[in-house]
C-alpha cells in the first residue's frame, strides 16, 4: 500500500514538473492582424462601439463566475475574471478534434466516409469518420451497427482522435496536433497543456479563455482566417444542422456514466448535435438565432453566433452553470439597437 501511494505521489510531482516545463517555454504562437482578425492579441473596442450597452453587459454577466469574454465583430468587447490562465474544457475538445478533421479535409486527404480500420470494435463492421463525428459509431458498443445507434462515447473520440494523430500528423501528442493544424494559423498568446482523452475524458486540453475564442472565431468566419481557407466552409455550414440520422436510436449497452456511453447525456443527442457540436437552436428554441457550441463539464462554453458575428467563452467550474441561451440572452439583452434582438 505504502508503495503504490509513493507511486502515485511520485507520478504526480513528475506530471507537474512536466506542466511546469511545457508552460515555462511555450511563448504562444504570433499571426500576422488583420481586419477583424487578431495577431499577437485582440483587437479591442467598447460594447458601445459594437452596438452593446456596457452596463447592461456588466449587470447581465454579474451573477456569472468567470473567466469569460465576448468577442463582437472581430473585436474583444468584455472580459471577466483571468482570461490568460490555461483551463481544461472538457468535452469542448470533442468539438476541437472535429475541427481537425476539417482541416484534412480542407487539404483533401480525408473524406467523411472513409472506413477508419480498427473501428470493428467489438465486431464488425468498421465505422467512418461521419459516424464517430456524429457519436453514431457504435465503437466498443453492443448491438454494434455504426449509422444505426447513437451514444455519447467519449472513448470513440479518442480512437479516431489517435488516428488522426498518428496517420496524418506523425505524433501521438494531441498538443502538437492542434498546434500544427490549428494553432499555427490563427495564433494564440497563452500555453497549451493536455491531460487524458481527445473528448476531454480526464481534462483534455487545458486552454485560455481568450485563445479558445480564437478557435470560435475561425468558426464564425466559414472556417477561413485572415484570407485562408483552413477549414472548408461547407464544413462549418454542417454545423449549424443535425447529422444524426432520424432513424436511428439511442444505444443503451453500457451502465450510466461509463466512458463508452453517458447515459445522461445520450439521450439529448438526437435533433440537437452535428459534427463534435451542439446545436443551440434546437436544443433551446427560445433562442431564435443560428447558434452552436461546444459544451463541457462544469459549464465550459464555446459559443458561436453568426447572425450577430459573435463568439462567447465561459470557463467556470461550478454546477448548475449558465448554458448557452443564457449567455445569448445576456449577450443581445445588452444591446443598443433592439434589432439584434431579434431574428434578422
């Protein structure tokens, strides 16, 4: 017993020294600005600047634990709480390795309905990258019919985020993936750490507040940043409509909150989610604009609205946190011109 605990203990003081050294060295990654796209740090203006009333933003945003920001128009518009520190979102990494698919994609080495070999877990037959995408893949699920069953499968994430990894990006470290098809062109200013499964099993990536914005911010422009296409834009149009089949049904195999399925959250899949991203309109139809997020534990936001060319990150930890009309409705309630409250 007193050998396993040293061993823990010993794990756990390598495992820091480790974060220790990653953050210590990594300085960011610098982009060149341009019109409504940040470089080495956004672009700021006032809410009053992008149509918002600066009090009514505060009031709005009192009873939310940060840190957050609002990014509006290309431009940081409110900020609450550290925005620079690292934070494990989760699940939010679902919607992240959706993303790098896309960006193969983008170069045509991939296609939505490549067999992914390996995939016949526990039996035949393989499932495709539609399939592990849309949490209807079936992996390491019994009935196993990829297409057929839909489960929130956090370990399907992390087979087919492997394969990424390993056959198109020559690492197994999801940090160096998300530099080299992400990072690289839209820049950052803060480390980035990781921890346990590309769906956020464990922590996944840990990621400031005002960096993930930047990622929401390559969503929010079709997928091209600064002039380059890195995603392709019918990609990101796939996002705003649900991809599981209206057929098909949950699969309840696994025991509640198991890694292969979460009970819990399955049975929200259905009419609500897309590519590794939920979609707010359907999931909350008293919000009546074209939204989508990626969602983690503990109230983890990334926030995506086109209509008001808007993206909102919420990093707290706590239960029973704000969702994502409630950031929306704190968001256009905020608003100047009372047309942005409406659906345009």
């Amino acid at each position: 017993m007193m050998k396993t605990k040293l061993t823990h203990k010993l794990k756990a003081i390598a495992s820091a020294f480790l974060l220790t050294v990653i953050t210590s060295c990594d300085r960011g990654t610098i982009v060149q600005a341009g019109e409504g796209f940040p470089g080495e740090q956004w672009q700021q203006k006032t809410p009053e600047e992008v149509g918002l009333n600066a009090q009514k933003l505060e009031a709005n945003f009192q009873s939310f634990k940060g840190p957050l920001v609002v990014v509006k128009d290309g431009n940081l518009v409110y900020a609450k709480g550290d925005i620079t520190e690292p934070i494990h979102i989760y699940s939010i990494g679902k919607s992240l390795t959706a993303l790098v698919f896309a960006t193969l994609l983008q170069q045509e080495k991939v296609n939505y309905d490549d067999l992914l070999p390996g995939s016949d877990v526990p039996s035949q037959p393989q499932a495709t990258f539609r399939h592990f995408m849309t949490m209807t893949s079936d992996y390491g699920l019994t009935p196993h019919e990829p297409g057929k069953h839909y489960a929130y499968n956090n370990n399907a994430i992390e087979f087919y985020g492997n394969y990424l990894a390993t056959n198109f990006f020559q690492t197994k470290s999801p940090r160096k993936v998300l530099q080299k098809a992400i990072w690289k062109h839209i820049g950052r200013q803060d480390p980035v750490t990781f921890e346990g499964q590309w769906g956020g099993w464990g922590g996944g990536f840990a990621i400031s507040t005002r960096d993930l914005a930047r990622i929401g911010h390559l969503v929010l422009n079709q997928g091209n940043w600064n002039g380059t296409q890195i995603l392709p834009a019918s990609f990101i149009q796939e996002l705003y409509s649900n991809q599981i089949p209206e057929e098909a049904i949950a699969n309840y195999d696994r025991g509640p909150n198991d890694q292969s399925n979460q009970h819990h959250i399955t049975k929200e899949l259905q009419g609500n989610y897309s590519f590794g991203w939920w979609i707010v309109h359907k999931a909350y139809p008293s919000i009546q604009t074209k939204a989508i997020d990626g969602v983690g534990y503990r109230g983890k936001e990334l926030i995506v609205s086109p209509e008001h060319n808007l993206v909102i990150v919420g990093l707290p930890h706590q239960k029973n946190a704000p969702n994502a009309a409630d950031y929306l409705n704190a968001v256009i309630g905020a608003a100047i011109d009372t047309s942005l409250e409406t659906n345009p």
